[in-house]
C-alpha cells in the first residue's frame, strides 16, 4: 500500500512552512490545532495508513503536544482492498469512530500502466467525442513549472471557487504548496488555451509513483470547446510520461447514485475518465482526554453544521 502524498515528508514541511505545526511520530503525520478558549489542541492525521500507527507512540506524541485526541480523517484503505479489514480492525480496538469527516469518502483512481489505446477505450464515448472536438477547435494544453503560469491556475482556480460557491484555499496556501513540491521537482501545472486564451488549468502533484490532482479550474466562457475533457486527457498522458502507475484524482462523492449531491457533476466528470470509483473505510478519532474531547466535538459539530447552512 503505497504512502499517500498527506503523509509525506514534503507535506509536513509545507504545513510546518505555513505556520501549521506538524508532528511525525514514525510514518505518520499529524498537524496540531488549537481548541478555543481552553489550554489544548487536537490533532488532524489525514489519509494514514493504519498500518503505520503506533499507538504507544501516538500516545506519547499527543500528551507531549496537549493534545485531547487525533482524528485519523478517511485513512487511505479503500473498502474494496484486501486489506480493509485488518486495517479497521487497528483502528476499532483502539479508537472510537469519529462524528465527522473532512476529507472526501469517495475517489476515483485511474490504472496508468494500461496503454493510451486501453485508456481511451474504457473512457466514456462522450468524454473521447469532446476530446476529439477540444482538439479540433485548436485547444492546446502546455505544462509548466512557472509561477506565471501558477498566477493562471490560480486566477481561475478562484473564479471556480467564487463561481460554484465551494471552500477554495488562499493564495498564500497554495503558493506555499506550489513552491514547496515545485522545489521537489514534482509540481506541475497544465494549461488548456484556446486562441492563447486559458480556459482551465490543474495543479498536479507526483508523489512515490502517484500523479495526485488535487486543484483545478476553469473559465466561464468557451465551454463548448471542451478544454477540461482534453485537460483530462494530457494529464492521463502527462503522469504515464513520467513513470507514475496510478492517477488519484484526489476526492469524489461517496455514492454516484445521488444525484443531488453537491459534489456529483465533478464526480462525473472525473468518472468519465474511466477511472474506477472506490470508497474508504470509516474515519476514527484515538482519544486521550475523553471530556475535553466531547465537548470539543459537539461544540465542532455544532460548527460545521453552521457553516454548511451559511454556505
């Protein structure tokens, strides 16, 4: 089971380089929080690997940091691995499962080491019709490690964001992360312009063999052009060019059956690819200080419903 890019050396120097501290205790990785009003913190361990916990080390780790407890977010085993049992079974025996879920439960993962002709084959007929419409029109898709062309990805990175009402990161976070990866010589992002104008641009990120795109975004105009379905495409090209063997395309809805779900259209899209859906085994949070931790968690439950309303 390969070590997701949220767990690696890089992603805690950036957090640490952000000014969220981060703390590693063996293979894994946890930023610490702040709880309001009160002396303590909790941690946040997104996309762990289960079987790279020590608890006794976790323990140590967390009291050292005042934390009342560590939320392991949707720990990177899918339900459909081999492996999905015994990896929960760790968490169970020692935690409890957790209220909340900040990370998408669903993905979608796409197999790199089959051919393009494999690829296109068990993409949707639609989305190959519009690849073959982008490339017709004349749209071009370049990649870039330039933080001009970084300033274009995040320009319609925010338009997206402000457009479609969903929770975008600041520039200052983004930037952090473009430079600390770009500096690794694994950030990237591509381009799709037509008439030299950029119409959607992907952040991407190569991490142990993964290409990981975690940020994109797109123009209001031209779409009929069909920039995104070929953006798609140089991407899948772009990672098999670079040796990675599978695409994470980063988050999904949970179940592609609900229609309403806010997250369902971009799920779509990425399905459309071809990619395999696939979901995580439940979230779990190892607790140290259980009434401290109640009462931090109805006050963050409390929260996020709050701020679900408001959105």
């Amino acid at each position: 089971m390969k070590r997701h890019v949220l767990q690696s050396h890089l992603w805690e120097k950036f957090k640490n380089d952000y000014g969220t501290p981060a703390v590693r205790v063996g293979n894994v990785v946890y930023t610490k929080h702040k709880i309001p009003f009160i002396p303590y913190f909790y941690g946040y361990c997104p996309r762990v690997n289960p079987f790279d916990i020590n608890f006794d080390d976790i323990k140590k780790s967390l009291k050292e940091n005042s934390c009342v407890a560590i939320h392991f977010d949707v720990p990177n085993v899918t339900k459909d691995d081999s492996s999905a049992r015994d990896a929960e079974k760790i968490l169970k025996d020692k935690c409890v499962l957790s209220s909340r879920v900040e990370f998408a439960k669903g993905n979608f993962l796409l197999d790199l080491t089959e051919s393009e002709e494999e690829i296109l084959a068990n993409m949707h007929k639609k989305h190959r019709y519009n690849i073959k419409v982008a490339q017709k029109k004349g749209v071009v898709v370049r990649e870039s490690t330039d933080d001009k062309d970084f300033d274009i990805f995040f320009k319609l990175y925010e338009e997206t964001g402000k457009r479609q009402k969903f929770f975008s990161r600041s520039r200052n976070y983004l930037s952090k992360v473009w430079s600390t990866f770009k500096e690794e010589g694994i950030a990237y992002v591509l381009i799709a312009e037509y008439e030299s104008r950029p119409l959607a641009s992907w952040l991407l990120i190569i991490y142990d063999g993964v290409l990981y795109y975690p940020y994109g975004g797109s123009a209001q105009e031209d779409k009929g052009v069909q920039a995104n379905c070929l953006l798609g495409w140089e991407a899948i090209k772009f990672g098999k060019k670079m040796g990675c063997t599978l695409f994470d395309m980063w988050g999904a809805s949970e179940d592609m059956s609900n229609t309403s779900d806010p997250y369902y259209g971009f799920s779509l899209f990425k399905q459309k690819f071809g990619a395999r859906h696939v979901t995580y085994i439940p979230s779990y949070d190892y607790v140290i200080n259980s009434s401290v931790y109640r009462l931090f968690t109805m006050a963050n439950d409390a929260r996020w419903k709050i701020l679900n309303i408001l959105k």
